[in-house]
C-alpha cells in the first residue's frame, strides 16, 4: 500500500514543482510588465505633477498591486511542496513585494492608490505663502524653504518658516487616516496583521523579533547620540539664549538647521569645536570653482569608476532630472529610479550647490549602481538584501569625501591637518549620529498607527512624544489642527523609514571593511575607497547578489559578519566621543 501511494505519487509531485517553476517564470514575466508600466507613470508624475499625470499614476500602481496580489493567492497553491530552495524563496518574496496592499473590493482599491498619488502631489507642491502683505504674497517650496531653514540665524524667522511648511499637514489628517484604515485592510487580507507588521515582515526574521533587533542597535549608539545633543544644547543655549533653548529640556526643533532636525550639519558654524575647525568648506569650494549641478554628479560618477564600475548609460544623463524646472511642479525630494528594471537609470534631484547636496548625490549614484548590478537576476531578486542596505550603499561611497580625496580630485589645495580632525568628526557626526534617533522614531510611530494604538486624534502629540522621546527635540505650542508627521516626505509618500536607521550602521561596517581590504592605515574618518579596485570589486559582488540570498548573507561576502552591528559607528566616532564628554562635564546629559 504504502509503495503504491508512493509510487502515485512521484509523477503526481514531479509534475507539480514544474507546475510551481513555470508559475514563477510567467509571475516573473508579468511582474516586470506590470512594474515598468508603473514606473513609468510615475516617473511623469513625479516630474510633471498634475490632474491627469497623478491619475495615470494611481492606475498604473493599482494595476502593478493587483498583478502582485493576484500572484501571492495563486503561489498559495504550492505551499505544501518542497521546491528547490530558489523557488521557496521566490514564493516567498511574491507575498513580501508590496510596501501597500490595496483591498480586493474594487472600490476600495482605487480609492487608496488614488489617495497615495494624491498625497505624493501635495507634498510635492506644497508651498508656505507668508503674509502677502509683507512679502508680496511670494509663496516658498520647500527647497526654498530649507534653504532658509540651513543658513538663517534669526529664531523667530526660522520658526516662522517651520511653522508655515508644516501648515500643509492641517487638512491630510483626515485622508491619512482613511489610508490607513485602506491598507490595513489590504494588509491583512494578504495575512498580515497590519501594514506595519508586513513593513517588518521583509527582513528574513519574524516581525516582532526585528523590532527588538532595531532596539538593540539603538542602545548601542544612545550614549553617544545623548553625548552629541548635550553637546549642541551648550552652543545653541550660548548662541541663542536661556530664554529660547534650556539647559536642560529638549532643543527646539527649529534650531537645527534642518526642517526635521533630522541632520544637523547646517548649523556647523554654531557647534565647531575652538581651535579645531574643519579647515575648508565644500559648499564654498563648489560654488567657488562654479561646479555646476551636472558636474556634481559627474564628480560622484568618477568615484564609482574608480572603483571599477561601468560608466552610466548615456541615458542617464538624457533622462534624469537633476535641476528644478521653473515651468512646473515637480517632487523634488530626492530618489534613484531603474524604470525598465534594467538599465534605464535616472535620479531625479532638485540639486543645490552645497556639500549636503554633494553627499545626496552620492547616495543616489549607490540605489543606481546597485540596480545595474543585480538587474542579471530574476525579477524577484532584483532588489537590496534588505532596504537598508540599498540606503547605505552611495552613503558608504561619500564616507570616502575625506580631505585627501578632494585633494586628488582637484578640489582642495592641501589636505587638513589632523589636529582639526576633531572638526572633521563633529561635521559627520551632525549628519550622520544626529539622524539616527529620526530614523528610528518614524517608523515607531507609523508601526503603532497602523496596529491602532495611536488613533487619529492622537496623531500629532503621539508624533512630539516620540520625537521627544528619541530626538530630546521639541516643538512650541503644536494646536490640535496640526498634523506635522505629514510635513516629511516619507510619511506623505508613504515610504518605509526604518531603512535609513538601519543604513546608517550598515554603512559604517560596509566602510570598516572596505577600508580595510583598501589598505587604509589611516583612522576610519580619514580613510578613502577611491581607486580601489579591491574595494569595488567586494562591494560589487555583494550588490550583485541582490535579494537572492537572506541579508545576512550578503553582509557577511561584504563584513565576514552576518550581524547588523553599530560598533562600527562607536569606532568611527570614538576621538569625538571623548572629546565630547570632556565638554560637557558638569552638564545635564539627556532631556
Ligand atoms: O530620502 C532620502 C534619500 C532618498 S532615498 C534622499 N533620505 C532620507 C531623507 O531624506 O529623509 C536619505 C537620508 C534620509
Ligand atoms: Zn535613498
């Protein structure tokens, strides 16, 4: 009996794993179809916004969100085979594809990818017109708007212009809240139990297993983080006065050169240590040496060639939109695009003349590079190990803008001596360590509006308690109108955060190693990747691999580690972190 069965059976399950191998290369094939459609619309979306563009756009995304959801339903038919371990993975990754799912009623799934573009275009358009009467009724975007937010030293007009961006979050809580309900729906038809548990369900560890692990590297960088904010609490309450910032409570978050105070880099001049400035200013060079925008992303090209990259295609330059248009609105927060997944590279970037922009590029270049690299594998691998990596590649890249690489590259004259090397760290740690409790508390905020425990109503002081409970940052008299989460990009556009909390570690370990197989006998923050093409070519096998393997995987062709791990942050920052503590003896820590 039991041979019998067994031999009804060979054929029978033979035949049903080539059934689950053909189903996956026609869901791969349509996969692809279907994405490049939708990247295309909104491409023109994001660089036309208007009526008709965001409506080809929300059809587009609708089509690609039904393509996948199709798929995941069907791939459930081969649930009990054991396939080869490529084709189990593949199945898996049908399900894990979508950032929001759109519910199966018709209705339902229109309104919430209709809703999505809209939010995306009003954040894209949105604009803070101050007092007509004052200033002619001339309206700020946003790039305008940051502008003033990085170089004014007024208080009360950096407040002003904070508080006027944030205006546009007053009218979207009510559609905020109404997508959210939509693709939480989405999300637990798919078997999820909310969006923000299928957020956390991409990184090959069961989700709430990787919410402790985001904890756990948060520990490991909050003592510096609070080293840092104690430190520019001094020089902001010395610069600005016992009656704007306290000695001991949160800074006010329009102080930080920054809309989101997400990076504090803007307001170097207030925070450089005495006798130890860094000894040139990038921004000043660029403008100086009238480097163009075009010439800007060139500069970052060259430093992929050197280590051993292709060219980009021509159409790279044909295509991408690296400067505002005066003729129309467009998304101009910056983002890397592969519209055909192949090799229809783009950026699309409103460039500013300044060593932050210099930095934007670089990371953008990284999504671009690491998309050509892994466009050999199946649709369904073509992706980052996980998206934090994706973040951290370009980011890895401009850790490598030290003194003596722009002096190679013609920029600077003579290299910084190390004395002021003090200066240097602090600069990157107001990028770099600043970010990372804004990393963290996004995406802790969405993750608990998504599972229902901050409702509506709750959205705005739920929003200040976590920004104060990570950043130590704080906003004056927020009314009960206001819905300030909407005032950033990702939330708007509804765009997963936790990636760049995860990409500032990834890319101070990815540096560690490269650094090392470089040969750099220099500390970390003097060490520069350029020219090597040892380093490039470990960078790009690990880029190649894509999502065909879980993460660890390829950080461990990349570390020899498998473990995301911030220690590489504390060795980068460690001269600085003694120095900071030295400063603030005798100062409150914390808020
Ligand atoms: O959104 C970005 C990139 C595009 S993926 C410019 N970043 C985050 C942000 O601006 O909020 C890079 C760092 C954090
Ligand atoms: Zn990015």
């Amino acid at each position: 009996m039991k041979l019998l069965l067994f031999l009804l059976a060979l054929p029978l399950a033979a035949q049903t794993v080539t059934e689950a191998l053909a189903f996956l290369e026609k869901a791969e094939k349509e996969l692809l179809t279907a994405s490049n459609y939708a990247q295309r619309a909104s491409w023109l979306q994001a660089t036309y916004i208007n009526e008709d563009s965001e409506t080809q756009a929300a059809l587009a995304n609708e089509k690609y969100i039904k393509t996948v959801l199709a798929l995941s339903r069907q791939a459930t038919r081969f649930d009990k085979l054991t396939l080869p371990s490529e084709a189990t993975r593949k199945m898996r990754l049908i399900k894990l594809n979508l950032t929001m799912a759109t519910p199966a009623n018709d209705a339902e799934s229109s309104e919430l990818t209709k809703l999505t573009a809209r939010m995306e275009s009003t954040y894209g358009s949105g604009k803070y017109c101050r007092d007509a009467a004052a200033d002619k009724g001339k309206c700020l975007d946003l790039v305008q708007i940051s502008n003033i937010m990085a170089a004014s030293r007024d208080p009360k007009e950096l407040a002003d212009v904070w508080q006027g961006w944030h205006r546009l979050g007053e009218p979207m809580r009510k559609d905020y809240s109404r997508f959210v309900e939509l693709a939480n729906k989405g999300a637990r038809e798919l078997g999820f139990k909310d969006s923000g548990a299928m957020w956390r369900s991409k990184y090959d560890l069961p989700p709430d297993e990787f919410a402790k692990e985001v904890d756990r590297l948060w520990a490991q960088i909050r003592p510096l983080y609070l080293s840092l904010h104690a430190y520019a609490r001094t020089k902001l309450r010395e610069k600005y006065g016992a009656d704007v910032v306290p000695a001991s409570g949160p800074i006010p978050a329009h102080l930080l050169g920054n809309m989101w105070g997400q990076s504090w880099e803007n307001i170097y001049d207030i925070l450089a240590p005495p006798n130890s400035t860094k000894a040139y200013d990038l921004s000043k060079i660029l403008k100086d040496k009238k480097i163009d925008e075009l010439e800007m992303v060139r500069y970052g090209e060259r430093f992929f060639s050197s280590l051993g990259f292709a060219p980009l295609p021509k159409t790279f330059w044909q295509r991408s939109l690296f400067v505002k248009p005066g003729d129309r609105e467009v998304v101009c927060h910056a983002s890397a695009w592969d519209v055909d997944n192949d090799e229809d590279l783009r950026i699309k970037m409103c460039i500013q003349i300044s060593e932050e922009e210099f930095a934007v590029i670089h990371h953008e270049l990284g999504h671009n590079y690491y998309q050509r690299a892994y466009n050999k594998k199946p649709f369904l691998f073509r992706d980052s190990a996980n998206d934090g990596f994706h973040e951290a590649v370009g980011d890895t890249i401009a850790l490598s803008i030290t003194p003596e690489y722009l002096v190679q590259i013609g920029l600077l004259d003579k290299a910084t001596d190390p004395s002021g090397d003090i200066g240097l760290l602090m600069k990157q740690a107001l990028a770099k360590i600043a970010f990372l409790p804004f990393g963290l508390m996004i995406d802790q905020w969405r993750w608990k509006v998504f599972s229902g425990e901050i409702t509506p109503a709750q959205y705005n002081q739920k929003w200040w308690e976590l920004r104060r409970k990570y950043q130590g940052i704080d906003a004056p008299d927020r009314g009960e109108e206001a819905f300030d989460p909407f005032g950033k990009y990702h939330v708007a556009a509804n765009v997963p955060y936790t990636r760049y909390f995860l990409a500032h570690i990834l890319q101070f370990q990815f540096h560690r190693e490269l650094a090392k197989t470089a040969g750099c006998k220099t500390p970390l923050h003097r060490c520069s990747i350029y020219n090597s093409k040892e380093a490039g070519t470990k960078l790009n096998n690990m880029l190649e691999m894509g999502l065909s393997k879980p993460w660890p995987d390829a950080l461990q062709a990349i570390s020899g580690k498998r473990e995301m791990d911030a220690t590489a942050v504390l060795d980068y920052f460690a001269p600085l972190k003694k120095w900071l503590d030295e400063q603030n003896k005798g100062k409150t820590l914390g808020w």
